[in-house]
C-alpha cells in the first residue's frame, strides 16, 4: 500500500471518480491533499494552465490537469509542454547512450569531435572533456552567451555559439567554481551529432522517446497542427496573464534546443521518471547501471540559498550531468527545473522512495513553481513539517518586496534621448559573437537594433546622466542600460537595468566597437 494510493483521476473527471469514491481511506486523504495544494497554488497565482503527475514506490497515484488550451478544450496528461531546461537530463542521457555504444568516452577532448570548438584560454580549450560541457564548471559567467539562444526568433545557429564561445571572457578557473551555462549544452548537442552520425533532434528520437515510449515528446522541427494538444505559452504583464497563441503550424529546430527545446506530456514525463526510479530489465540494457550511476554522480558544488537551509535543512547540493542531487530533509534528492518565457517546468526523484513528482506550468510561473517543489517534496521527507501554499508564497511575497526595494533603480524620469546628444556614437557597433547593433536616428528619436536578434530592437532614453534602451517587444522584458565608451575608441557596453533580473539577459558579457557611421 502506498502513500498516495493508486486511483488516477484528471481534472476533466473528478466528479465523476468523487461520485463512484468509496468511503475515505489513508490513500484517498493523500490525493485529497494534493488536490487541495494545486488548488492553492492555482488560486493564489491564477495559473492558466498547469499538469501534475505524483509517482509513489514506484507508482504512477496521482495525475492532474487543469486548464484549457488556446482552442478552448480541456487540457490532460497528454498535452505538451516545454519542458525547457529538463531537456538537459534527456541531452545528458543522449550522450551516456553513445558512451555505452563505444562511440565516445566522457573524457574525450570535445576537439575530438568538434575541431573548430574554442574556449577563451587555449589551455582550456584542449583540457575541455565531454563531461565538462554537462556540469557548470567551464569558468564561463552564469548565463554566458544566452543572447545568442533568446529572444527568439533570431538568426544564430548552433555552430554560431560553438565559434562564439572563443569571445566569452571567464569569471573564474576553469572547474574551480559553479556557474550556470547553457551554450555549453549546445555544444553537447553539436558533439552527440558528430559522434552519433546523425542530427540532434534524429538522435533524440531514436535513442530516448522511441525507446522509452515516449511517443509525444517532440523536438526539433514538427507540424503543432497534426500532433495536436499543444499548451501555448502565457506570460506576465501589466498584472495578468497574457496568452501567446502560436500563429504558425510548423515548430521550427531552435539553436537552444539541446539545452532546453524538448517538449513533452505529463505521460511522458512519468514515463521518463519511472526509468530512473524503478528501471526494467529492458531498461537497464538500454542504458546500465555504470551510466546512471555516471548522470547521477556530483561533479560540482552548487551554492546553497538560505532559504534552502531553512526550508529543507539542505547540508549537500550539487550537479551530475543534467541533474542536481541534494539532501531534503535528510533524504537524497535528484531533481531539476526548467524555465522559459511563459513555461516552466520541474521534476523531483527520491530514488531511494522510489518516488517523485512532476509539475508543468504554460506560465510565467516562477513562485508557484517553488511553492509546488516544496509542499510535495514535503509530503515525502517531512509530512509533519509541511506548512501551508499560503505560508510559502507570503514569504516569497516579502522577499520579492524588500529585494525590489533595494535593488531596483527608479528609472521613471526617462525621457527620449536626442540625436544631438548622441551624435558622436552614432554608428554601426560590433560584438565579436553576438555580431552587429546599429545606434542610428530614426525620425527624431535614436534606436539601438540588433542585427541577428531583431527583437533586441527599441529606443534609447535618458535617466539622468545615464542612457538606457527601452525595448519594442516584451519579448524582452528585461531593460538595458547603454553604458556609452568614456574615450573615442573605446568600448560599448550594456548591462541589466534590474541586477537581478534573469541571467539568461546577459548583457554584461557583450562588448561592441565601432565599425562604421549609419548609412
């Protein structure tokens, strides 16, 4: 008997499974409690859509949906989802199969496969193993090289961020520290392809969801319209949901896709889930217990948050290859999030419970998600410790307040910057991988626009002495400042308006030269 008993009920027929119920029991008060914490999150975050899927020893107990799609219908646990940065785990797993296959071994030379592939440092460079590319330990800043990923569309291309890596100047040793990178994933992706003797998303097919029988997770370029189910994006502004219908059929392959491109079903995903927590025979030929023990080793010691001390009492935290591995109260964990514009994503294994859970969100979501995290993980390690949705979103809450108080500049005395007053850096300026941004007039007003990310497009204002670009699209919701050369010659720089805003808007790391005057 387990925790969470074995009845499986979705939002489109609860009524239906409470009317046929029998008299409550232990397992029917633990899906009860469940419902009441997506309930609670949905109502505290007004989430427009949202899949949950809970595994007990072993076990799929519970699975969720609530929302509609664009077109109205329902959605269920077949709906797709990005999954974004849970990608990494499948990237990860991709290259764990071509080691088992003897095609490539975890610490090969990534030159062995990718010869145009460059670091900042030589030495770097030719000490850069495979495994390295998957554990946040290369030296690059956190988020580096993210613009060349998002907003999209843009024009930069997989092989653009393999040669563009050469221009990311390190903010620490190389496998001295811990930072966040995606491009480094992008990498994998290009390596498994060279290696594997086909393109990435042929490979992801082949060697994960075939196998695994997990026929609606999609990657690279597929037609919405005839796989059908598909939850659209919804992101934050002006105090509400904003749906974001897809306005074509055709999915196109995206350069982020091996870092976080994958989409799939809360079926799916349990699918996924239940290989690492109970595998079968089958299973464990497909990939062995060496390779999973090989993703499932910390490589890299991550920083642990406060918050994270107090909540789960966390004393170990690091990175495997496409996975994080901690203590939550006292129980090991392995778990990971993902996080796009519009949709987020989790998934958390306790594999010695032989249980975990699984949450997608088609939102802006980032809260409700850590609110979810928490009271489920809780209702494993620590049912008695449990405190309220309410509880952790109101110290959320608080947390944002103060940060937004002592972080956040006032930028509200903006006002359009003059073509007189800007006359001297006028021109076409160049960053040696995020390439050209042209500074030039249109009408009476001064605009930045980028070259090959042209939602990086929008009017440069005045705050005081300083200047800033207020973008066109909310496509980019995070505004820069333009910090201007201080000697003719010198160089261009950007930088977040909101230090702390997401790293992916990796501004600080672009340095642009002047090239030529507007034409």
């Amino acid at each position: 008997m387990t925790r969470f008993g074995k009845s499986i009920c979705l939002a489109s027929t609860l009524a239906l499974c409470a009317a046929s119920a029998p008299a409550a029991t232990p397992e029917a008060d633990a899906r009860s409690d469940v419902d009441g914490i997506v309930d609670a999150v949905v109502a505290r975050y007004h989430l427009p859509g949202i899949a949950v899927g809970v595994i007990d020893d072993g076990k799929v107990v519970y699975t969720r949906a609530v929302g509609n799609l664009a077109s109205g219908k329902p959605m269920d646990a077949d709906t797709l989802f990005q999954i974004a940065s849970n990608t990494k785990a499948m990237t990860s797993t991709l290259l764990a199969r071509l080691v088992q296959q003897g095609k490539l071994r975890w610490d090969d030379p990534v030159t062995k496969y990718l010869p145009s592939f460059r670091m900042h440092d030589p030495w770097v460079t030719a000490n850069m193993q495979i495994g390295d590319l998957l554990v946040h330990r290369s030296g690059l800043p956190e988020g580096a090289g993210d613009l060349m990923l998002w907003p999209t569309p843009n024009q930069f291309t997989p092989d653009d961020v393999v040669v563009g890596l050469q221009y990311l100047k390190p903010a620490y040793s190389f496998r001295s520290g811990y930072a966040y990178d995606n491009t480094l994933y992008i990498v994998a992706g290009q390596l498994a392809a060279a290696a594997g003797g086909a393109p990435y998303p042929e490979l992801m097919r082949r060697e994960i969801f075939e196998p695994m029988g997990m026929s609606r997770c999609r990657i690279g370029t597929w037609n919405r319209d005839e796989v059908g189910n598909v939850a659209d994006r919804n992101v934050w502004r002006d105090g509400k949901y904003v749906l974001e219908a897809a306005n074509e059929p055709i999915v196109h392959a995206q350069t982020m896709d091996a870092a976080g491109g994958v989409r799939c079903s809360l079926n799916d995903m349990l699918t996924w889930a239940k290989n690492w927590l109970v595998p079968t025979p089958q299973q464990l030929k497909w990939l062995s217990p060496e390779q999973r023990r090989k993703e499932w080793t910390s490589y890299t010691p991550m920083p642990i948050s406060q918050r994270k001390r107090d909540w789960d009492g966390t004393l170990f935290y690091g990175y495997g290859y496409g996975w994080r591995i901690a203590d939550v109260d006292g129980q090991m964990t392995v778990s990971h999030t993902g996080t796009l514009s519009g949709m987020y994503s989790a998934m958390t294994l306790l594999p010695l419970r032989k249980s975990g859970f699984v949450v997608l969100i088609n939102a802006d979501a980032d809260h409700a998600r850590s609110v979810l995290i928490e009271t489920l993980t809780k209702h494993f390690t620590a049912p008695g410790k449990a405190r309220s949705v309410a509880s952790y979103a109101d110290e959320l809450e608080q947390a944002d307040k103060q940060q937004r108080a002592s972080h956040i500049p006032d930028t509200s005395s903006r006002k359009p910057a003059t073509i007189t007053e800007l006359k001297a850096q006028l021109g076409v300026w160049r960053d040696p991988w995020f390439g050209e941004a042209r500074i030039c007039a249109q009408g009476d007003t001064v605009r930045f626009v980028s070259t090959k990310s042209p939602r990086m497009a929008g009017q440069v204002m005045r705050v005081g002495d300083k200047y800033l670009v207020h973008w066109d699209s909310d496509a980019v919701d995070v505004e820069a400042w333009l910090r201007l050369p201080e000697k003719s010659g010198g160089e261009l720089h950007l930088a977040k308006v909101d230090p702390d805003a997401d790293f992916s808007t990796d501004f600080e790391d672009l340095a642009f030269t002047r090239e030529r005057g507007c034409e």
